[in-house]
C-alpha cells in the first residue's frame, strides 16, 4: 500500500529554520558573493532592483535551511544557484540576466569577459570595484601573470634562456637584467662568507613566492568548480540536490559543461606548470633541463647570441 503522509506543521517548519540558523555555516564566499549581487541588482538591472538589509537577512537564512535540508552544515555553491529565485521582484525577465550573472560568479566560466558584459551590457559607471576586477580576473590575465613567472624566471636564470616569442629587444633585456642579478648574487654570496658564517634555512625567494600565491589562487579556483563537477562531467551533488529540478539541471549542463571543462582544464594544466616549475627552482636544476621541460614557453640563448652581447 502506499505510504502514510506526515504532515508537516508550521512547529515543524520552525525548528528547521532555529536549527539552520544556529547549526549551519555561511563561508565568507558567499557573503561576498552576495555583495557582489546586490550591486548588480542596484546597478546593470533596468528598474533597478533594491535588496534591503532585511531582506538580505532573510535570503541568508533561506540558504541556510536550503543547506539543512540536503543534509550540510555550511552553505555551498550549488545552494547559491537559486539566489535567481529569491531577489528579483516583477520583472520576470531579470531572471535571466540574474542567472547568468549567479553562472559567471560561480562556475568561474566568464574568461574573456569584459565588464559590460558581465553586468548585461549596462552603461552605468557605478560598479563595484570587486565585480570589476572580477571580472578582468579571467583566462587572459592568469596567462599574463604566468607568462611573468615565466620571464622572471629567465632573470633568474642568469640570461641563459628566454621566453620563446619575445622579439630580439626582450630577449637583450632579459639577458642583461640575469646578469645583473646574477653579479648581485655573488656580492650577496662574497658577503656572507666573510661574516659570521652561520648557514640558516634556505628562504622562499620572491619569485617562489609569486609562484605559491598564483598557485593557491588556482588550487581555489579548482576547488570550487569540484563542487559542481569533477572530471567527468557534473557532479551528483547537483543531481541530487533537493531544490533544484531535472529540468534545471539538464538545461545547466547543456548550457555551461562544455565551458566549465575548459575552463576547468586551463586551471589545471597551468597549476601543474607552476608546480613543476617551483620544484625545478628548489632543485636548481640548469637551464636546459627547465627548456626540456618547458619546450613552449622558454629556449636557450645560443652561442653566438652570448658572443655577440
């Protein structure tokens, strides 16, 4: 026979929401995140759309509940994808903008975005400047700081290699700076062997310290996408999760996997990059071995390019 139905009282409703409150953890991303919307909504909509203190409380508690139910003690990303369903007010159509925008900020797909974009097209110039740098944080800017890890490397190097595509005044450059840094080593060197001779720890240099910030950068960025996927595609805990339809869910996937494995793949071969490129510092290992190593972005200076300088 059919199972019996409890009904669910508002007591029952009650108890699930002074739980929530008290029991589950918002993290600060989403607090972010939310600052981030209310200032699209204020903004890129047309009427605009005000999200008041109040209301803002109460979102964060619906999240909350949302988190309860699916069986968490903290809000995660995938919560935050019906934010859509709770801040719009008689527009229907703003759903869709709120949407992509909720897309963009969570599944980190908008490379190559640019800020007008990213709030719909919106001629207002009043933008927060984190939706702003957000928005310029894509693809194209994490491959420009890598690429100056990279060149800085080559200082580091002494001149001996360069980064493949620079034209021949880069290349000159690079070699001249190595070798400037490399006689102020030895000065550094010379002066600690005639002190006191005392060998501390070997400390991170500043380009290590590039290395381990970017790299963090990325290991954050993977980790919030493996909320929604791993690497064969989307995950179960968006299938599974209680508020979110089979229908949503089939049009998400259709409408950003494609994307978010891109995206997720850049990520992840430039980490590897990054930390293949740490340990080669670590170890000191030659210039030919780090040219081996990466063919596409470095080369050694030849014989006659040294003469030459």
């Amino acid at each position: 026979g059919s199972l019996p139905l409890h009904q669910v009282t508002r007591e029952d409703i009650l108890k699930v929401k002074d739980y929530s409150i008290e029991y589950v953890t918002v993290p600060p991303s989403v607090f972010v995140l939310l600052k981030k919307l209310r200032v699209y909504l204020r903004t890129a909509l047309e009427p605009p759309v005000v999200v008041s203190d109040r209301r803002l409380v109460h979102i964060v508690q619906l999240l909350q509940v949302c988190a309860f139910l699916n069986g968490r003690r903290f809000v995660n990303r995938v919560d935050c994808l019906l934010l859509e369903y709770m801040v719009w007010d008689h527009e229907v159509r703003h759903m869709s903008q709120v949407r992509r925008f909720l897309q963009n900020e969570l599944l980190a797909i908008n490379a190559n975005v640019d800020v007008g974009d990213l709030i719909g097209q919106s001629t207002t110039t009043t933008i927060d400047f984190e939706v702003e740098a957000n928005a310029l944080d894509s693809q194209k800017l994490l491959t420009r700081r890598c690429d100056k890890i990279f060149r800085e490397t080559t200082e580091h190097y002494e001149g001996a290699i360069y980064m493949k595509g620079d034209t021949m005044s880069a290349r000159y450059t690079a070699y001249r700076r190595g070798k400037l840094k490399q006689r102020s080593r030895e000065l550094k060197t010379t002066a600690k062997t005639t002190g006191n001779g005392e060998e501390g720890k070997r400390r991170t240099t500043p380009l290590e310290a590039k290395i381990n910030g970017l790299a963090e950068e990325l290991e954050k960025l993977i980790m919030d996408k493996s909320e929604f996927m791993d690497t064969q595609g989307v995950c179960n805990s968006l299938r599974s999760h209680q508020f979110l339809s089979d229908d949503y869910v089939s049009q998400l996937v259709c409408e950003v996997e494609p994307k978010l494995m891109k995206s997720w793949r850049f990520h992840t071969e430039m980490l590897e990059e990054l930390y293949l490129l740490r340990v080669c510092l670590e170890r000191a290992l030659e210039p030919e071995a780090l040219v081996k190593l990466f063919p596409n972005k470095l080369a050694t200076f030849s014989k006659n390019w040294r003469t030459a300088l």
